[in-house]
C-alpha cells in the first residue's frame, strides 16, 4: 500500500504541483484547501495518512488553528506534521517549532529537500511503529498486573505543581494543587528543589527541552514525574522561558508515567499559547489515573 499524504493548502496551482510531484514519486494524495476541509478529511478517510503537509495562511482555518486541532485529537496526534509556507521571518519559524511540528519547509522549496524530509520522517515512524508493536508484544506476554499505584483513599497525596524560572530568583512554583491538604513536607520546596536537582544534572540548556523524568524522591518516600519545557520569550534572558509541570505522589509506575507525560505534553500546549486551564480538572485526570484499575 502506497504511503498516504494529505496536502492542505488555498493555493489550486501549489496543490496540484504537490499532488503530481508527490504521485510521481508514488505516493498516495488526499488534498484540502483550508484546516476545515482537513479536519473533515481526517474525520471521514478509511486511514490515516502517513504525514499532514500544510500552508499556515489559509483563509476560514489556518495552519497553526489547524495543527492545533490535530495535535489535541488522540487519534491524530502522532501523524508527522510538516508546514510548507511563504512565512520565512525567524518569528514565524520558531512559533512553529514552539507548537511542536515536525519540521517547517518555506516557499519556494527544492523538490528534492520536499521528498528527503518526506521519506526521513516515514522511515521515523515506521521504526517507531516497529518498537511499539515489539514492546506491546513483550508487555502482553509478560501479563503485567494493572491495578492501580495508589488507592483511591491516597488520591488527595497526589500533588500537581508548575514551576517557571525567573531570571532574578530562580524557580518558583506559580501554582500546584490540592493547597487544603496537610502533607509532611512542603511542596513549594520540593518543587524548587527538583527543578535545581534536574538542572544540576541535565544543565540549564537542556532543561529547555520538552522531556519527562521519573524520580523517586527518597527523602519525602515518594514518586514524581516532572516534565521541562520552554516557549520563546524576548523579554527573558536567553529568549526563552521555561517551566516544569510536576505530579508527586506515594507511587507511579513507568506505565502511569507514560499516560501523566501525554497529559502535561497537552498542558504545555495551553501554556506556550498562553492559554488558560483549569488546574483542578487536570489534578484531578491525573489523580484518577494513579487509583483508578485499567480497563
């Protein structure tokens, strides 16, 4: 089965150089000319398509809208996303990076360098698809008991906290949840300090990069899972700010941390957007996952 594209894009002439390039070099092609008309043909094709190629100005929809509704779809959100775009300024090309797309390829661009990234990001994938079919494989046979880490009388232990790094202070937890429970240990501190700990380790540079840590924090015997991200920000120094998220309970195990990973992965989107969300409902999500069984 040929490999299957969708080209989303207002141009007519654009489209129909992708659809015939991309054909001669045997790929299947699907094409829509806004992010609506790619959402319909999401929701209606028989497949998935192996990667999404995208204009960012578009009229009724744009890419970044439209790559934002992508991204928040279960079903959708491992699909490569690629922005084709006349938008070249520096600015544009990193709030494309910072919303997480695959890769950015500007107008007008060389076939050649429009197939290699094509066939660089399906080869990506399907070794990804080789390696999760082979850890599914080995995790079914292992018969690992499902029952949650917690009990759901230890649900109200578990503690979400977010910490931003301030230029003049360091980190310093904006906000975690619950505030009304009494815990032997203060998490404003446990907060600042496992953030300190990563960036002893990790350097501060590569605390800037979207990725998740499962710790276990020996002296308040628990478990935490923290994730490290940044967004571009001018008015800071280095260009950027960044932030962890952090649930720290009696017990996670590698598998909830998994889960906890996509749901902060989803967070962090709503932050670097400068969105607002509800802090209690995304506690409680995960409070749920660490004491509710599996189905």
């Amino acid at each position: 089965m040929k490999p299957l594209i969708l080209c989303v894009d207002d141009n007519e002439d654009i489209l129909l150089n992708l659809r015939l390039t991309l054909e001669f070099n045997d790929y299947e092609v699907i094409t829509g000319k806004n992010g609506i008309e790619g959402i319909i043909i999401l929701s209606e094709l028989g497949r998935l398509p192996d990667i999404i190629i995208s204009d960012i100005m578009m009229p009724e929809m744009n890419g970044y809208d439209f790559f934002k509704k992508v991204s928040e779809n279960s079903k959708w959100n491992r699909i490569p996303f690629l922005f084709l775009t006349a938008r070249t300024s520096p600015t544009d090309v990193r709030f494309g990076k910072m919303l997480g797309v695959d890769d950015y390829l500007t107008k007008p661009f060389k076939k050649e360098d429009l197939m290699a990234i094509i066939a660089g990001k399906l080869a990506r994938r399907r070794k990804t698809e080789e390696v999760s079919e082979k850890v599914e494989e080995v995790l079914s046979s292992l018969k690992i008991d499902e029952k949650p880490s917690i009990s759901i009388e230890e649900k109200f232990l578990v503690n979400l906290l977010l910490v931003f790094w301030d230029d003049k202070t360091g980190p310093r937890v904006l906000n975690y949840y619950p505030k009304d429970i009494k815990l032997p240990f203060s998490v404003d501190k446990i907060g600042v300090q496992l953030y300190n700990s990563i960036v002893s380790i990790y350097g501060q540079g590569k605390v800037a990069e979207a990725q998740g840590i499962l710790l276990n924090i020996k002296n308040i015997e628990r478990d935490g899972f923290i994730y490290f991200d940044s967004y571009p920000d001018s008015s800071i120094r280095g260009g950027e700010q960044q932030y962890m998220l952090g649930v720290i309970a009696p017990k996670i195990n590698y598998f909830e941390s998994l889960k906890i990973g996509e749901r902060f992965k989803h967070i962090s989107s709503h932050i670097k957007l400068k969105e607002d969300w509800d802090f209690k409902s995304h506690w409680e999500e995960i409070a749920n996952l660490l004491s509710t069984p599996s189905l």
